[in-house]
C-alpha cells in the first residue's frame, strides 16, 4: 500500500517536475548556457551534489530526468522559515524541509516510498553552500536514505553556479556545466561519495571548454581598451565615407564578447552621430566626400526627402537601405540646421543601432555552448552581408 502511494505521488509530480525543467533551462540558458554530461539511472535514487550557490538547485532541476519528478532537500530553516519563501520553494524548486538540527533524518526517511515508486530526491550532503569551489565534509544522511530505500546513491558534479550566482554575490552570465556520475552503492560512506562527487567536479572544472581560435583574438581585442575606440572610429567613418556600416561591426563583436554589447553598440552610436555631423559641415563648406557603393538615384530620393521633411527626413534610413552619409551629405548641402539633423539622427540611428547590437549580443549569449563555430558563423554573416549589399545597391543603381 505504501508503495502504491509512492508510485502515484511521483506520477503525480511528473507534469510539475517537466514544466520546472524547461523553466530553469530556459533561465540557465538565457543566462549563458548549460551543458550536462549522464544521466540518471532507471528507478528511484539519491542525488548527492557539491553544493556553491543557490543555482545548484536551478542546474540540477534544468538537467534531470523529469520522470523521477526530482525533489531536493532544502534548510528548513532557511527557505522554510516563513509561508512566502516556502511557497517558491515548493512550487519553483520541488523543495521539502529538512531540519539541521534535529529531525533532519526523520524528514528524508519520509521520502523512503518515493524513491522506491522511481523517484529521485537531490541532496547537497554538505549542509550549507561552501567557498571557493572546496567541498567541505558530507553527513550521512542521504547514504541512510538511499540504504533505507534499497536504491543507488548518484554523484553529481556541478561548475559554473559559483560564477553565476556567487555565494553573497550578485548574477551574472556564466556557463553552467553538470556531470552526472556512475552510481554507487546504497551502502556506500560518505567519504567515498564525497570523493566521487569531488572527483566529477574537479574533472569539470578543468575540461577546456571548446573555442573557436577565431573567436579567441577577436575577443581579446574586442575586450581590450581598443574595443570601444575601435567601434567608435568603425561608425564615424562610414558616416563619411567607409562602405561597411557599424552594425556589421557590432554582428562580428557582440556575438564574440556578448557581455560588451551594450558599450559597443553606445560607441557605435557615438561614432555615427559624429561621423554624420562631420559630414554635413564638410559637404555644406563645399567638401565632396567620396561615398563608395551609392548611386545617384539614392541621392535624388534623399533629396527628394529632405525638401519634403527636412531633417526628419533622416527617419527612412534605417529602413530603406540608403546609407547613412547620404543622408549627412545631402543635409548639408540643403542647409538643413546641425541641430534638427542630429536631434533626428540620434532617434533614427540610436533605435537600429542599439537594436541590432543587443539583438546580436543576446544571440552570443544564447549560443554560447557554439562558440567553437565562430569561425563558420563569421563566413555566413560576411557571405550574407555581402549578397544583401549588392542587392541594395543593384535595386538603387
């Protein structure tokens, strides 16, 4: 009878435990990503994990088997302490209370049908989350637990969660990486999980996360102190005169480094806005600025804008393809005032500039786990780029 009701319990939980899944993979993979390696045995079992952040829950829930409907231990004094943080737990993270000060093996004794029905409840034997990646000692309660049930006791090894939500810390993008172990028996010490679990998480620490050498000196540069000016000078110039603009830029850098996507593409802006102004007071001194890859026909259709709209005329540019110092360069000859143009330009070039930067920059982020094909992404995006050109200037031309 008892086991009847354990095996309808996990049942019960496997919708809840599938939805809590691809919550937290979509958290952890918006977040820089999460790699797992294993997987759980078939039946019911106790997970013991080494034990850094509060996303050791996250990780753990985003990677196992749904259908042992997952259920982790957690401080009763803590996350159980009042009805608003208990309702997370229980809802978010499959959490049930354990007393660390007595009672505590009570509360996992009664997980005993659970595990027997197929379920697996996660442990972190080390009581409270450690510092600087050391595992401190494990308690017996899981092995007792695992004896109890008659099931194998699973080491889990878990990096990155130290990095993305350090301990007293605040979040930040981080690769999460799990490696679910091979089990070892229900009778097994806890030293000898501890070794294990030790063992899996020294192992995933130092494997070299795969890279692109592609990436990796675009990423230096990009990261370095030449990173912003770089961006900045790229945007001016094609104000003026360069016929690559700044968002090709910003497609190569933002996708290499995503955390500077934002800087990047504000010295973008920066670097446009300034390149544009500089060339409508060249053009109305008489200056002609060689314009490469435009046609005349751009030029009488900007013109065209401008004796309608005047400086406002600037808010078709980042739709239709014409480039940017077109539009500087016709305004100054038309006398349009530097004021008004940049006023317009600034809302015009700021929403694509900064769309199109953060747009890549969250696409880095999300295929973080892809960076070895950096190298192929970058043949693509300059493939494409090219084709969308000639098709821009062959429809203008």
């Amino acid at each position: 009878m008892t086991a009847d009701l354990g095996t309808r319990s996990v049942r019960a939980k496997g919708p809840g435990a599938r939805l809590r899944r691809a919550l937290w993979r979509t958290v952890l993979t918006l977040t820089g990503g999460v790699e797992t390696k294993g997987r759980l045995p078939r039946g019911g079992c106790v997970v013991v994990a080494n034990h850094s952040s509060h996303a050791d829950t996250a990780a753990l829930l985003a990677v196992l088997d749904a259908r042992h409907a997952p259920a982790i231990g957690a401080a009763a004094d803590y996350w159980f302490a009042s009805r608003y943080r208990a309702r997370i737990c229980r809802r978010l993270a499959a959490g049930f209370p354990v007393r660390r000060t007595g009672g505590g093996l009570d509360d996992l004794l009664a997980h005993v049908p659970a595990l027997r029905a197929g379920g697996a409840v996660v442990l972190f034997p080390e009581g409270t989350r450690g510092r600087d990646g050391a595992l401190g000692s494990f308690h017996r309660g899981a092995l007792v637990l695992a004896e109890r049930a008659g099931v194998p006791v699973v080491p889990v090894g878990i990096a990155g969660t130290d990095r993305l939500l350090p301990k007293h810390g605040r979040l930040r993008p981080a690769l999460v990486r799990v490696r679910i172990g091979a089990p070892l028996p229900a009778d097994a010490s806890p030293d000898e999980a501890r070794a294990a679990v030790a063992a899996l998480h020294d192992r995933t620490v130092a494997e070299p996360l795969a890279d692109s050498p592609v990436r990796k000196p675009v990423a230096r540069l990009v990261g370095s102190r030449w990173g912003l000016p770089l961006a900045f000078a790229w945007a001016l110039a094609e104000a003026l005169s360069w016929p690559l603009m700044p968002e090709l830029l910003l497609a190569v850098a933002c996708v290499a480094v995503p955390r500077r996507a934002l800087k990047l593409s504000l010295a973008a802006l920066a670097g446009s806005l300034a390149g544009g102004l500089l060339a409508l007071q060249l053009a109305a001194s008489g200056v002609q600025l060689p314009a490469p890859l435009t046609t005349d026909r751009m030029r009488a259709e900007v013109r065209h804008e401008l004796a309608v709209e005047s400086a406002a005329a600037v808010r078709h540019q980042p739709w239709n393809g014409i480039p940017f110092k077109v539009y500087a360069q016709e305004a100054g000859r038309a006398d349009v005032p530097a004021g008004d143009f940049l006023a317009a330009a600034a809302r015009a070039r700021g929403a694509r500039t900064l769309a199109v930067g953060l747009a890549f920059g969250a696409f880095g982020f999300l295929a973080h786990r892809m960076r070895r094909r950096y190298g192929t992404y970058l043949v693509l995006l300059c493939g494409g780029f090219a084709v969308g050109l000639t098709m821009i200037v062959t429809g203008w031309a």
